[in-house]
C-alpha cells in the first residue's frame, strides 16, 4: 500500500472513544484556535495533547463530551441540519451559554446571559429601577406643580363680561349677561344648616379628606380620553378651586391637572373653614346668583343668615344644575326644563338632602318633618335693561345658542362667562310695531276693572318669520319681561284650534286618500290626490268614518259625532257636500275631519312636521280631533311652518342669531339649509286656498289694502284660546291670544274661557287676533313692494264628485259677527241639525257619563261640540295635561322651550 493511503496513527489515549471526544475544550469564552495557529510544532503535527485531567474539565468524559459539543457548535457555524432551527439558534453571532461578556451593558436588555424569550424578561433589578425612577420623575412633576400654583382668591372671580346683542341691522340692542350678582358674606352669616346640607348631599367626609377624589379624577381623565363628559364627584374643596378658576373652564387634561395641584395645595395649606366659605361664596345657584347671599335673595328675598333648614336643602339642590331645579323653568335652556319638571327634581333633591342630615346626624328627625314641601319661591327678576320686549329676545338668542351647542360651539356656562358679541335677526322697527299693535288693541277693549271676571289674566303671544330664511324678526312674548316672566311666542300649552287644518288638505294633496276598494297595505301605496274643488260631508254632528267606510269608535266602541262651529250644516240635503276649499273658507269641521280619516292620520303628523312644527308639541294623533288643531304648537313654530307655504314649499328651521363673535374671533356663523317639504304645486294650492279664507271667509279683519294674503282663523271648544296665522310673500306672523293666571301662587292654574272677554260674546281668531295682525303687517309691510302669490297649476282629482242640489245658501254669521258680512261664492247652505238620537255620551275626549261639561264643552251623546271658528273640541287623554295647566308647566310654557331656545334649530 502506498504511504499516502496509509491510516494515521492512532492516538494513545482512549482510542477511538477518545478520537469520537474530539479534542479538549478551549478555555471557556474564546473560541478555539486552530490547528497551527499558534505556529508550534505540536499543533503541526496534530500532537501535543494534554493529560487526561486537562481535558476533562468538568469531571467526566460525558462532560467533556458536551462542553466539546458546546464549543464546537459555538466556534463555527456548523452545516444546515435538516429542520434548521437548532442550526439557526446556534448560528453565527450567538454566544455560548455562560460564557462571559464581551464589554458590561448599564443597562443589561435584552440580556445577554439568556436564551430565547427570556432574553426579552427585564430582570427584576431592572423593573424595580424603572418604577423607582417612574415615581421619582412624578413626585418632582408634582413637587413643581405644587410649588407653581396658589391658592386662589374668591374676591377675584367675581369680574365677567357682558354679552352685546344687535339688532338685525347692526345697531346695538343690549350689554347684558355678564354681571355678576355676588355679595360675600363670612362663614357666620351663612347657616349652618347650609354648610351641613351641601356636606350631607356632597361630599360626606369633607371634614376629614385630603381635598381630592383620587377615584372621581381618574373617572375625569378617562371619561376625557373617550371624549366624554367628565362628569361630578369632586369633592367640596375641588368644587370650590373650580368655581375659583374662572380664567380656564376647559375640559382639558392641563387644566385638570392644575386643578389637581391646586386642590391639593389647598387641601393642605388652608383651614376646612375657609374652603367650605370659599365654596358657598362662589357657587353658582341659578338666576345669575353666585354665592350663598346671592342666591338667598334671588329666591326668597331674605339674607343667607334667615335661611331654614329646608331652604338651606332646596338652594344644595340647585347646585347640581340650576337649569333643571329652578321651580320657575328654564326651557329656553332645555326644552325638559319645565317649571312642573323642575319642581319635581327639585322636591326630590331637597328630600333627599334632608334625610341624608339627618342619617349623619346634622338634623332631628322633628326638625327634618317640617320641611316635606318645596319652599315658597319668588320668580326670577331681570335686569332692568331687559325690560318690555328686551328680555324675551335675549332669552330667545341664549336658548338658540345653548340648545345648538354642538353647532354653535357655546355653552351655558360660555354664555356666562360673557365677552361675546351676538348679532341677532331681531328687526327693531318690527319688534316695536308688534309690540304697538297688541298694546292698542288691548287697550281699546281690554278692561280688568270693568270687568273683572272675563277681562282678568288676558295675554298674547307672536311671531314673525321671514319665508325665504327662517329668520324669526319680531316676536312678542308678554306686556314686560320683567314682569311677565313666560315668553308667549313660545310654547305656552295653547291649542291652536283650525289653523291647523291647511297641514291636512297639504296631506291631502301631497299623498292623496286611501281607497277603501283596497286592502290596507295596498291602500297605502295606491292613492288618489285630492283637489281642492273635492267634495265632502257638511254636515254637523257627523258621523266620522274610517277610509275602508266603517263608522270610527273609541277605544270603548262607541261612535263620535263631529259638530261644526255653532252646530250649524254646510250643503244642501240629501248629500251636504261642499268643496275643501269653501269648508277652509268657513272652517267646517266635519269635512276636514272625515278628510283626515281618509288620509291618514299619520300622514296629517308626517305633514305637519314636514311644514316645521315640532313633534313634541303634537297630541292626540289617535283621535280624529287630531285634525282640529288640540296639539299646541308655538307661535314662533306656527309662524314658521305657514311661511313654507309662502315659499313655495321651502322649509327653513326659524333662529334667531345670525353670528357670534369674541375677541378671539368669529365663534359661530348660521347657514340656511332649506329643505323641501312640499313641492310647490301642493304649497301653493294651499296658499291659494288660504286666501280664500281672508278675502270672503273667516279671515277677512286680515286684509291688507292692495297685497295678497293668505291665512287661516283658529278657535278651540270652550273659547280657551284663539289664533290668526297668515302671510305674505315676504313676511308670515302668528297671533295668539289666551287668559291663564300669572299668579304662581295659584295652585293648579289653567286656561279661563274667554266667554264675555273684551265685551263680545266670545273670542274668536276672526276677532281680536286677525286685528292685531293686521295691524302689525300693514305697519311691518310698508315701504316693501306688493308681492303676488304664484299662480297655482290644477292639483289632484276631484273626489267624492256626486250629483247634488245647487247650493243657494242663507249664511247665519256668528263668528263673524264683528267683520264685514262676506259674499262668498260659491254660498253654502247652513242649517241649524239636532243631537242625533243614536248617540251615546262617553268619557272619550272630556265627555261624562251625564253628559257635563269640561275643557271640552258640552258633550252630548258622545257629541263633539266643536266650539267656535271650527272650533277644536274636548281634548284627548294626551292633551289633557297641555289643556289642564298650560301644557305640563305652571307657566305655561307647555312641553317645553323648544321654540324659544330651540328656535331654529330649533331656532
């Protein structure tokens, strides 16, 4: 064999146990060197082994083997092995297990001692580092803010700034708004009582906190950083560091940061006396009051020291939001804020106020029994620069501003803080002239001390709406705003009685009636649009009939006879039928009921709504009635919904401030948005059958010499209320007219009739409120060019179109008694019809069993009498309220302000 094929000797030791070994491990933490490396013979000739215990290191040939392993794989990458990944882990780069750093880390992560994810576990020597120098880094953030804040001073935060309200012209209307009613009085003027009321009520351990909430802060942040209200559950002394930063009221999370520092600061450095004087001395109680003094003479008229216990718990009450606890309201705040409402939480509060003195032991239970009703409350007072009509448009520009917040950007409390300049659409030449026409009018016939019982407690209200915008220009809301603290162009709980029929016949035209040939869901989609010239039933005391024809029942199954004004029959037998637009003309009830039948109900609603008449203020949409007008809509609302008639269709929300500036710039800028409510075709078929009404029917005391007018009469049953709304092309107003007591000391207050009023017999629309209007546009509407309706095309079919008797009519005026005697064409017949005898009296809509009498009128076997003006008949359970105490409210502020403080945007 030749030398090169010959084997290599064998090494001496172990054989070839030993050779598999493989060579000892080097020391650990370098990598071996190798072979010939160093440049000595030994490594050359593959000898110069070691002894044995040299190489064995680590107590053993297995051990041996696996450090050799270990070495191995650490010094050189080895071939990719199949599955790879024990290759990829031992690849280059990676240290071998404990061998020792190359160069010490401060900071060991990832550390380098481990494998895998535990490589990525900071070291508890680590963690506990970061948390200290964490909570090192806060307390040094919080020793500074500690150290950069102050205490603040009460005195200071009784400074702000008016508000300035224009005119729609740009002339300045009024600076209002800013004052601040605050008198400071020291702890021992202020009762006891009511240092134990807000402890009890809102922070329980006053006397013994540090000042701050931990638990109510970070609900504050967390609510912040979802976007939400930071909501309450401060304690007393993070309240009062609150009222006092009246510099910043951002809901930010600098500002509750300083907040915190201050309250902190304040918890530790002053006395829990000084804090609970600070905070009643600086609290806001509604009615402009801040502080303790304040509010006691803005509600009772008496000094913060006179104040008792139950008192002392009603003014806590109001601390939680003055809006919603002032017995006297604020719904041009929000429209839930009725003084009823109000009234309720209020009590509510103050009760459980109450209890909750006596559970911590500041009252006796005998002195806590005393005081189980709300204390006797003054109505709020104005300022004097608010005084006739002044204060009811502030009011009506605040509540537009606050009740849109997310459009216009300002709040309540912004309002307050004043520095605004707020340009309103108020017209002062038009303001005035309203305000004019009622005094004149009122004068002239109104006489309380001629006679007491009919004259007593008379108001108005109006409106006035420009159709191309929205924009409300003149309003009259009472004889003075410092007086008469309810603004009656508002919602005041008042039917509005036959004005409400032109939203039936635009129904009526817009979707057409129901065939009863069809069944109801096919009914709903298959339609015939009415024509003005359609004709239906005068007759009085109708029976009304569903659209599939069979006669309509309550919910007990009893028929409802519908009356007409002065129980008087349009037509001639056997049919009495007569067109819509001459039952418009003298506002026959039993034709537009049965019209409202064949409709839909829900469709009169739709139709109402879509002319800009709000949703809350309707009732009764289950009864037939519905169609009369028992809903009591405003007069700003009823303004606004005929003027879309007088666009032609167009429906813009009323408001009522055009822009808002501060001194950092424009805030708020309105833009119209106008809407389609009814296509000019149907809106202007209504217009024209509305000027029917004032040219030959029950609106004629509303002519205007050589202007067209269109507009509709409203009485309701019983004389309760009575209303004119019309328009011309360029201005639509609203008229009301009501006698409900201002008294709030008179429990359970409704609405009088007005029988006798102003020496007539009754009130109609046609008389008292049809002068007023006219008085007011024809002074409004000078200097403006007269304007024509547009021409409206044919509309509709003419239904219910059967032969019948040509009428030729003797008309017995009784509505119209104080206008001129009309000569309409074509002339219908009246006459006088009896109780038919199949009636049965019911309890449905105010009848009684006997046949009594109610807010309805005299209901005689299930008989509606109707009243006069088409006048509206006894309300539905659903109205019953709005009827009974000026709609849910002692002022009579109805469901609520939302005209007033919605009044566009209600608006």
């Amino acid at each position: 064999m030749s030398e090169h094929r010959r084997k290599p000797p064998q090494p001496q030791e172990g054989g070839r146990a030993a050779a598999r070994r493989g060579p000892s491990a080097p020391a650990a933490g370098r990598r071996a060197a190798p072979r010939g490396a160093t440049g000595s013979s030994s490594d050359a000739s593959g000898s110069g082994h070691g002894s044995e215990d040299e190489e064995r290191p680590y107590g053993g040939r297995a051990e041996a083997r696996r450090a050799a392993q270990r070495s191995t794989g650490a010094g050189r990458r080895r071939a990719a092995e199949p599955g790879g990944r024990a290759g990829a882990r031992r690849g280059a780069g990676a240290r071998p297990r404990g061998a020792a750093p190359g160069k010490k880390r401060i900071i060991d992560y990832p550390r380098a001692d481990k494998d895998g994810w535990r490589r990525w576990m900071p070291s508890w020597r680590l963690a506990s580092g970061l948390s200290l120098a964490f909570l090192g880094s806060l307390v040094a953030v919080a020793g500074i803010g500690y150290a950069l804040v102050g205490v603040p001073d009460v005195a200071l935060t009784a400074t702000a700034q008016n508000n300035v309200y224009y005119w729609s012209d740009g002339s300045e209307m009024v600076s209002t708004g800013g004052e601040t009613n605050r008198q400071i009085v020291n702890l021992p003027q202020i009762p006891k009582a009511m240092q134990d009321a807000v402890i009890s009520q809102e922070n329980k351990t006053f006397e013994t906190d540090s000042g701050i909430d931990p638990k109510g802060i970070a609900r504050a942040v967390f609510n912040m950083a979802k976007g939400e209200d930071t909501q309450g559950g401060s304690t007393i002394t993070q309240q009062y560091v609150k009222n006092a930063m009246l510099d910043d009221q951002s809901q930010t999370l600098t500002r509750k940061f300083k907040e915190l520092f201050v309250s902190i600061k304040v918890g530790t450095s002053v006395p829990k006396n000084e804090i609970m004087e600070g905070y009643l001395n600086s609290a806001y109680y509604g009615r402009n009051a801040y502080g303790i003094q304040a509010a006691a003479r803005a509600y009772f008229n008496k000094d913060a020291i006179d104040l008792n216990p139950g008192e002392c718990a009603f003014l806590a009450a109001t601390l939680k939001g003055a809006t919603y606890y002032d017995p006297a309201g604020a719904t041009n705040i929000d429209p839930a804020a009725t003084d009823t409402a109000n009234k309720k939480r209020a009590l509510a509060q103050m009760q459980d106020t109450l209890d909750k003195m006596v559970e911590y032991g500041h009252l006796n239970a005998g002195d806590r029994a005393k005081y189980i009703e709300l204390p006797e409350v003054q109505n709020p007072r104005f300022n004097t620069a608010l005084s006739g009509q002044i204060g009811y448009l502030v009011d009506l520009a605040n509540g537009y501003l606050v009740n849109n917040e997310e459009k216009t950007g300002i709040s309540e409390q912004r309002l307050r803080e004043g520095g605004l300049s707020i340009h309103t659409t108020f017209d002062k030449k038009k303001v005035d002239q309203l305000e004019k026409a009622v005094q004149e009018v009122q004068k002239e016939n109104i006489d309380p001390e001629k006679r007491p019982e009919e004259d007593t407690h008379v108001q108005f209200g109006g409106a006035s709406v420009d159709p191309d915008t929205g924009a409300i220009v003149a309003i009259y809301g009472g004889a003075d705003a410092t007086k008469h603290f309810t603004n009656n162009a508002d919602q005041t709980g008042a039917q509005v009685g036959s004005t409400f029929k032109p939203f039936v016949l635009a129904a009526a035209m817009n979707w057409g009636i129901r065939d009863p040939e069809l069944g109801p869901v096919q009914a709903q989609d298959e339609r015939t649009k009415v024509s003005p010239k359609s004709l239906y039933n005068g007759k009085n005391k109708l029976k009304i009939e569903n659209y599939d024809d069979s006669i309509w029942r309550n919910e007990k199954g009893e028929e409802w006879l519908q009356v007409n004004d002065g129980d008087e029959t349009y037509g001639d037998p056997p049919n009495y039928e007569i067109d819509l637009r001459t039952a418009m003309q003298y506002s026959v009830n039993s034709a537009y009921v049965q019209l409202g039948m064949d409709v839909g109900l829900d469709k009169v609603k739709e139709a109402a709504v879509d002319a800009g008449v709000l949703e809350s203020s309707l009732a009764g949409i289950d009864f037939p009635s519905f169609s009369l007008g028992i809903s009591d809509p405003s007069a700003i609302r009823m303004a606004g919904s005929y003027a879309t008639f007088a666009a032609s269709g167009k429906q813009n929300d009323p408001f009522s401030v055009t822009k808002v500036t501060s001194k950092d710039g424009e805030i708020f800028t309105y833009e119209t948005a106008p809407k389609e409510a009814f296509t000019p075709l149907v809106a202007d078929n209504v217009t024209d059958v509305l000027k029917t009404v004032v040219e030959d029917g029950t609106g004629t005391n509303a002519q205007l010499e050589g202007r067209e007018v269109a507009g509709k009469t409203g009485t309701t049953d019983d004389n309760l209320s009575a209303w004119f709304v019309g328009y011309t092309p360029q201005l639509s107003t609203a008229i009301s007219m009501f006698r409900y007591p201002d008294d709030e000391t008179v429990k359970n207050r409704t609405f009088l009739s007005m029988y006798g009023t102003g020496g007539q017999e009754s009130i109609h629309g046609a008389s008292f409120p049809s002068e007023i209007w006219q008085a007011y546009m024809a002074e409004a509407m000078k200097g403006t060019k007269a304007e024509k309706f547009p021409e409206p095309e044919p509309i509709g079919d003419v239904v219910n179109d059967t032969p019948s008797p040509t009428p030729t009519p003797t008309i017995t005026e009784t509505e119209e008694e104080e206008s001129p005697t009309p000569t309409p064409s074509p002339t219908p017949t009246r006459t006088t019809s009896s109780p038919s005898p199949s009636a049965t009296c019911t309890d449905f809509l105010g009848c009684e069993d006997d046949g009594g009498t109610d807010n309805g009128g005299t209901d005689t076997g299930g008989t509606d009498t109707g009243g006069t003006d088409g006048g509206v008949p006894g309300s539905p359970d659903p109205s019953a309220s709005s009827t009974a105490n000026g709609g849910n409210n002692g002022n009579g502020n109805g469901n609520g302000s939302t005209d007033g403080g919605l009044f566009g945007g209600s608006g």
